[in-house]
C-alpha cells in the first residue's frame, strides 16, 4: 500500500499541470499562428538567400531549443542527483526525446536550407557538425535512461550522462570549431547564413517562443502519460500483492 | 488571386527545398504531440478501468 | 594509497596472465587499420593524408573494445562489493581502475603505433609526434571510457550503448591529437594541438574519477 502513496504525491504536480496545460497549449498555438503568418507572409525574402530564409525561421529557434534541451537535461539530472526529487528525475526522460526531435529538424532543415545555398546536402561546417554530435548524445541519454531494469538506475546514470555531457559540449564546439578552421572547405567561405536583418526578427522570435511553448506543452503531457503508466504499474503490483 | 497563390507556393523558386523543410517539421512535432497524448489516454483508460476493483478502501492520511 | 595499487597490481596481473584480450585488441588495432588501404588504394599522397585519421580512429575503437568488461567483470562476480568497502573511496578505485586499463590497453596501442606509421608511409618526423599524441591522448581515452563502463554496469546491451556513450565524448581527443600528427606532415605548428591534449588529459584526470565514482555507487545500490 506504500507504493501507492508514494505516487499519490504528485497528485500536486497532476492539479498543477492540469490547470496549466490548456493555457500552455493555447498560447503555444497563438504563438504559432502568429509565427508563420509572419515568418511566410508578412516578411520580405532575404535580398542574397530569397525565400530559403523562410527555412531559417524554423531551423534557427530548433537548434536554440535542442541546445535548451540538453541544458534542461543536465539540470534536471542535477536536480534529481542533488535532491531526489522524483519529478526532476522525470521530467527528464521526458524532455530526452522532444530535444532530439528538435535536433533532427535542425540537422534536416539544415540540410535543405544548404543544398540550395552550399550546392551540397551536407556540409562539415563547425555548427551542423556540432549539432551532429548533440544528436548523438541525445540518443545515448535515451537508450542509457531505459538500458536497465531498474527505470530509478536508469535515470540516475542518464543523469550522470547528462551533467558529464554538459561539460563536454563546449569542449566539442571549441574543437570542432579548430577543427573546422583547419579544414576550411574550398568552395564555402563563410557559412555564416544571412546577417539578420530586423524584419527577419519579429518572426524569428515569435517561432521562438511558439517553440518554447511547445516544448512545455509536450513536457507537461509526456510526464502526466509517465504519471499514469505508473499508477497503473504500482496497481498492478499491489492487485497482485493483495491477491495473495 | 491565383497568380498570388503561385507565387506564394513558388518560393521565389526555391519550393523544393522550402516546403519539405517546414512540411518535415511539422511532421515531427505534430507526430510526437499525438505519440505522447495516444500514451497519455491510453494510460488514462486503462487507469478508470482498474480503479474501483483495485482501491477496497481510501486511507487519508495513512504514510 | 596501498589499495589503488593493488587494484592496478591486480589488473595488470589478470591482463597478463589472461593474455588474450590484450593481444586480441593489438590485433584489431593492427588488423583494422590495414583495412583502409584495401578500401582506397595503396597510393602514398592518399595513405598519408589519412593515415594520423585512421590511425587514431582505430585506436579509439580499440580502446573502446576492452572497456565493456572493465567494471561489468568485477560487478558480476563481486568484486566490486568488496572495493566499496576498502578503505579507498571510489573516485580512487576508479582512477586505478582506468590506470590499469590504459597499461593493458592504451601503452600496446602506442607501441603499435609506429607499425601503422610505416603502414601508412608516414614521413620520419611523424612519427615522435604520433607518439606524443598517443601519450597525452591514450590515457583520455581510458578516463573518460571509464566513465563510460561505470554507466553500463548492470545494463542490457552494454557493449554497443558504451559506443554510444563515448564516442561522442572522444571526438575533441581525436580532433587535436589528429591535428598534432597532421601538422608536423603539412609544415604547421604543432604545439598549440598537443598542449590542448595535454590540457584536456589534466581535466580529465579529477572529473573522470567524480562522474565514475557517481556511476559506481550508483550501480552498488
């Protein structure tokens, strides 16, 4: 009977998220509507890039939020390590896969926004290199988070990853940037993308937040679904304590 | 009117490469949204099916 | 101080007389290694430019091949219970521990090394710096894969999630270390790589030992 009241604790974060969510969600939708209006309609193209920059406004706030991700991540662990506070420890397995989805899209709209701009579908320039490589500490996370039995173990290590992870990453965007310079393609000076002009910066930042919301939206759903799943695991073991 | 569309559509040439990118986009978030609230419904349901047989009394206040 | 020797003591013993997987891991670094050519031709302009590359590339893989088992074993049968209760913390069971693995796994790669030099007709000054480069990075190498094998212990799949883990984490030493060999063949200085190694083996040496010591404890609960 304990265990079911360890779980009936976060019937606090349940009342919390449950009044929070339709706000979250419906702020989140504005910010997108506003956004894209923006972002396709109401902004001129870029006078050297032309309409590809419309791939910028999400392909820019993605990569700010896979990097936000991953500083979540590491925090959270941090949270969890410190305090054991069971919902730091979740909320981090449930924001592992939103920011590698926010990493895919900025390696695959970076792809698309360079084929027209570059003349190739990939380019080992320093940023998409880098993302490339947080793509794949993203999915280590992942898998080291569900690799044991014990899900408690797997977010501890996964948490330990994540801090380890944190410390690392500047030190793979330092070397991957020497790394760049050494290397400098012959037919890309510059892969800076486009000096940002102001009108470009309403809906960057609009896509931004619509961004952001998204993910809190997401983050409030995955952890309530984990919430859940777990009430019904904790029954299940005591229907099968009781019935003996 | 429709030249406005076609224009729009166009991209200042660029379509092939434009439209995938935010079409892509919106197919990943719009899959992970549905993935995560599939989860959550179906935790939801099964959880209204087991909770009068499973909860013979309410202890408030019991550690 | 006495127990951090007798694990690396105890370490080196088993390698030794195990025998096998040290030598099997020499051979997958030489074996590997000797692939490439196969693959894009034997032309000395295309062995050279590639050669520091493959070379390191292959020594991460091989590293790598031998840290699945380096806390898994002494988990598994108990071993790592007792050195919970020695008197040594774990950040300094860890430090042995990865101390021992770069003796039977880093210092072969090293002396493997300069067959692989002449292998990939690399020119004579490439050679010392090859060397350096395996020194300062090898023992990276060792640290951070620890950290590594102390998350898997007691996982499903270990072998192939340890890939996963680290090496991501080796790419900043295979960036500078490759730069460092690289530069002496193309006329550049090589200092400023090789004090980055450096640089990056003396962070490793204290924050390794704290995460892994983490992993452990975590794995004894």
């Amino acid at each position: 009977m304990a265990n079911l009241h360890r779980f009936a604790n976060p019937a606090q974060f349940q009342r919390l998220s449950r009044a929070l969510l339709p706000w979250v969600a419906g702020i989140t939708a504005i910010l997108f509507v506003l956004g894209l209006y923006f972002a396709l309609f109401a902004s001129p193209p870029d006078y050297q890039q032309g309409d590809t920059v419309r791939i910028m406004y999400v392909h820019v706030p993605s990569a700010w939020m896979s990097l936000f991700c991953y500083t979540f991540l590491a925090v959270a662990g941090a949270v969890g390590l410190i305090w054991r506070h069971p919902l730091a420890f979740m909320s981090a397995r449930a924001a592992a896969p939103i920011g590698a989805g926010f990493t895919f899209i900025v390696l695959a709209t970076g792809s698309l926004w360079g084929k027209p701009m570059w003349g190739t579908w990939w380019v080992w320039d320093a940023r998409l290199t880098s993302v490339l490589i947080l793509f794949f500490l993203y999915l280590g996370h992942i898998a080291l988070s569900r690799a044991f039995d014990d899900p408690a173990r797997g977010a501890k290590a996964a948490a330990v990853l994540a801090l380890v992870g944190a410390v690392n990453v500047p030190i793979i965007k330092f070397s991957v940037d020497w790394w760049n310079t050494l290397h400098q393609p012959a037919s890309v000076s510059r892969l800076a993308g486009p000096a940002i002009d102001s009108s470009m910066l309403p809906p960057l930042f609009l896509m931004a937040f619509a961004f952001m919301g998204y993910f809190f939206t997401l983050l409030l759903i995955r952890i309530r679904a984990d919430l859940a799943s777990r009430k019904v695991q904790a029954l299940r073991v005591a229907a099968l304590a009781a019935a003996e | 009117m429709l030249d406005a569309l076609r224009t729009f559509l166009g991209m200042g040439g660029y379509a092939a490469f434009v439209w995938p990118a935010l079409i892509l986009t919106a197919v990943v978030l719009v899959s992970m949204l549905v993935l995560s609230l599939q989860d959550l419904r179906r935790a939801e349901r099964t959880l209204q099916g087991m909770e009068p047989a499973d909860r013979p009394r309410r202890r408030r206040g019991a550690a | 101080m006495s127990t951090f020797w007798a694990i690396v003591a105890r370490d080196v013993r088993l390698a030794v007389r195990g025998g096998t997987e040290s030598v099997m891991v020499l051979v997958f670094f030489v074996l590997a290694a000797i692939l490439f050519p196969f693959g894009v031709g034997p032309e000395a302009e295309v062995l050279r430019r590639i050669g520091p590359g493959v070379i390191w590339v292959v020594a991460l893989l091989a590293a790598m091949m031998s840290l699945e088992r380096l806390f898994s074993a002494d988990h598994e049968d108990g071993t790592l219970d007792l050195l919970a209760t020695s008197p040594a913390p774990l950040e300094i069971v860890f430090l042995a521990k990865a101390i021992a693995h770069w003796l039977t796994t880093g210092l072969p790669l090293l002396v493997a090394a300069p067959v692989l030099g002449v292998f990939y007709q690399l020119p004579g000054p490439a050679f010392g710096v090859l060397l350096l480069s395996m020194l300062l990075g090898t023992p990276s190498l060792s640290l951070i894969g620890g950290v590594g094998a102390a998350l898997i212990v007691g996982a499903r799949r270990g072998g192939v999630l340890l890939a996963l883990l680290v090496l991501p984490l080796y790419v900043p030493v295979l960036i500078f270390a490759v730069a460092g060999v690289d530069a002496v063949i193309f006329d550049a200085p090589v200092r400023p790589s090789m004090m980055i190694l450096a640089a990056l083996l003396l962070a490793a040496i204290p924050l390794c030992p704290w995460a892994g010591g983490a992993a452990l404890r975590q794995a004894l609960q």
